[in-house]
C-alpha cells in the first residue's frame, strides 16, 4: 500500500467531515447517514478518472444527502453544486478528486441502507460522537457500541451476515478529526494484522484498543498510515521502533537536523555542515514525494540505519535499498558503497543485493563505471525530475517529479 492511497484515505475524510458539518446542523434522515457510508466506497474500477465508482455511488450519495437530482450531470457540476451549497470553495477539489477505500461486498450495499434505517435511533448518535471525537477514550467507547449492534444481513441465503463494524469503522474514520478512529473491517491486511496482535478473536473495543497503541511506531502515525500496513510490513509491526518504518518527511530547516548512521558520518563530519544536511533531507524528501505510489521504508535498528527502502520497487516482490548523500563526491560515493553493502547484509543476508545510491547531481564517468560494475544503481535529481543512468531504474524515474504532499 502507497502513501498516495493514505492520501486519498485523508481526502475521504476532509470531504465526509465537511459534508457532515453541514447535515449535522439540523436532523439527519437514514438516507444521509447511509450515504456518508457510500462515500467510503468505491468499486473494482477506482484508479482513473473515469472509474466507475464515481457515477454508480459517489454523485449518487452527494445527491441523495443534499436531495440534488445529479443523473446525467458531470463530475465537475456535482463538484461546483456541492461546492455552493457549502459556501466552501475547497470542497470543489475535494468532490473531483478520488476519494473512498473500501469495497464493500456486493450483496450488504442495499441491505446496509436497510439496517441502517432500522437502527437509526441508536446510529444517529454515534454518528455525531464520531464526528466530535477528542480522545482515544471516546473513541474505544464508540467501538464497544459498535460492537453491541446487531449484525447486518445479506438477501443471498449463500453469503451469513456482516459484522457491523465493516460498516461503520471506515464512516467513522472519514469521520473523526484526528484521523486516528481504525478501520476495522473484513479485508486481509486487516485480519492478518490482529491476528499478528493476538486479536483475531478479541472484542472490538480491545481490537481497538490495540490499533491505536500501534500509533507512533514504525512511522504509523495516523489511522491511514496503519491502512499502508499489508503482508511485507507486517514484521515491524510492535517492533517500537527496532525495525523498519514508514518513511517521514526530514526537516530541511532548524539547527539540530539529524542524519542517520553518526558513528559512520563522523569520517566526513568536517564536510558535513548544516548546508549539507539540508540538502540530503531535502532529496530524501522530494524521493518520498516522487514515489508516493510505493511503500517506502527507513531504518530505525541501530545496525541498519538506512535511508529509504522501495518495498517490490519492481514488480518482481523485491526490495530496492537506497542510500541519499549530500554530494556526488568520491567519498560519499565511497562511503555509501559500504554502507548499502553492509544494511543489505544485516537485513537480507546473501540475498542478491538490489542497491541504488541518490545523489544531487550525476556523478562523474569514474563514478558511473564504479557503480556499474558493482550493479548499484545511480539516481539523481535534475531540476524536479528524477533520473537515472541504469535501465533497470528507469521505471521509478519516468515523467517523476515530485507532487504536491
């Protein structure tokens, strides 16, 4: 799972929580409640701009929760209406970009509008307390109730009924300020990460309850975050911070910035001036933003402290570990040589390395052929844009500049 899907997660959440300022003012019908929770959904065809989801159930929610009739109207009327009838001009680009991250089955998408109305009286509430959420406390609260409702039924007699939570816990993310309610419903990653915690079986309130400890660790610092988590992160997972975690954002600013690794920086520590630091948080920050569709890694064990790690950088379920130095110098290069050699080892052990190196600018020739012929890949930045001499590389690096975070 990529940053760029966490985003689209905190999207989800800044367009449900300004539709629902505004239905909250006064009473709230079933219908509205239940399409809050469409806006969560999306379908099998979500990734461009003309993915399905967007006329079988995002217009069709944002018209029934503000009774707009929106059939045969464009994605860019429905935008402008909502807009309006918000007095919101940021909600404009929040309705035309992609939003919802759950596809929920098939056979519970009408029953739940059902449930929904039968049990109105007891969600109308927790649908408010979510909204007003201030402390994880609240929040456990709220997932006990949740797991006091009745189960949800499905009109096919082959499939039993569903768990209201794989209902409600997405609605109530999109719902809570803080971005720290979990989603907990019935997708693999989901599952695989309780059972990891010992939770397969536990009452949602302790599911929970156990999530949200997960918040600061391995770089999980919010409810999207913790949804990046899939079967190859599953293993920093409780680590408190020995093992790999998402990559941060560096700062590029302040007198105490911060490199990894100092007992190996303090070879170069006369060269290595604040400027310098600067620079290598700020290309590890552009890298972030240019591979925001991958899962990226830092180290954080003390015998591993890389800089980035490109979780199946190819398609391939490999890993590509990449050092960042300030400058294309022969010492950094030098020193970076080793310092991949050595992370790869202590990581993967005789596993065929995969190794790239990040610098400011192309090296010299002597440098090229000296990475060419220990096959460690070579990434620079030229202006915004990523490049790369090596062909194995050259699909991380096409039309890549780094987008807006």
């Amino acid at each position: 799972m990529s940053e760029n899907w966490a985003d689209r997660e905190r999207r989800t959440n800044r367009l449900i929580r300004l539709v629902a300022a505004h239905i909250f003012r006064g009473a709230v019908s079933p219908l509205q409640i239940y399409c809050l929770c469409r806006l969560t959904w999306i379908t099998k065809s979500y990734t461009q701009e003309d993915a399905s989801y967007i006329d079988s159930i995002k217009m069709p929610a944002l018209g029934a929760i503000f009774a707009r009739d929106y059939s045969n109207k464009s994605l860019k009327y429905v935008a402008h209406d909502v807009a309006g009838i918000l007095d919101l001009p940021a909600a404009e680009n929040l309705v035309l970009s992609h939003t919802g991250f759950t596809n929920i089955y098939n056979a519970y998408r009408n029953s739940s509008g059902d449930w929904i109305e039968k049990h109105f009286e007891k969600l109308v509430p927790m649908f408010r307390s979510a909204y007003a959420l201030q402390d994880d406390e609240q929040g456990r609260s709220l997932a006990r109730s949740i797991g006091r409702l009745p189960k949800i039924s499905s009109p096919n007699r082959r499939q039993g009924p569903m768990r209201p939570e794989h209902l409600i816990t997405p609605a109530f993310f999109a719902l809570d300020e803080r971005l720290r309610f979990p989603i907990i419903n019935g997708r693999d990653h989901v599952k695989k990460l309780l059972a990891k915690q010992g939770m397969a079986n536990a009452e949602l309130a302790d599911k929970y309850s156990s999530l949200v400890d997960l918040y600061g660790h391995g770089g999980i610092v919010d409810a999207a975050d913790l949804d990046q988590v899939r079967d190859d992160l599953l293993a920093f997972v409780g680590s408190k911070g020995k093992s790999p975690g998402l990559l941060q954002r560096k700062s590029t600013t302040g007198k105490n910035l911060s490199l990894k690794d100092e007992a190996d920086i303090e070879v170069l520590q006369r060269t290595l001036t604040e400027k310098r630091r600067r620079i290598h948080n700020h290309l590890t920050n552009k890298l972030r933003k240019c591979l925001r569709d991958y899962t990226l890694l830092e180290g954080e064990e003390k015998a591993a402290l890389f800089d980035v790690s490109i979780k199946n950088y190819n398609d391939k379920n490999l890993d590509l570990l990449i050092e960042v130095k300030s400058a294309a110098d022969p010492s950094n290069i030098r020193m970076a040589i080793g310092q991949l050699y050595a992370y790869w080892f202590h990581i993967k052990g005789d596993a065929e390395p995969h190794l790239a190196i990040l610098l400011p600018a192309k090296p010299d020739e002597a440098a090229i052929q000296l990475l060419e012929w220990l096959d460690i890949g070579i990434l620079w930045f030229s202006g915004k844009s990523l490049k790369t001499s090596n062909e194995w590389l050259a699909h991380l690096t096409t039309n890549k500049e780094p987008t807006s975070a």
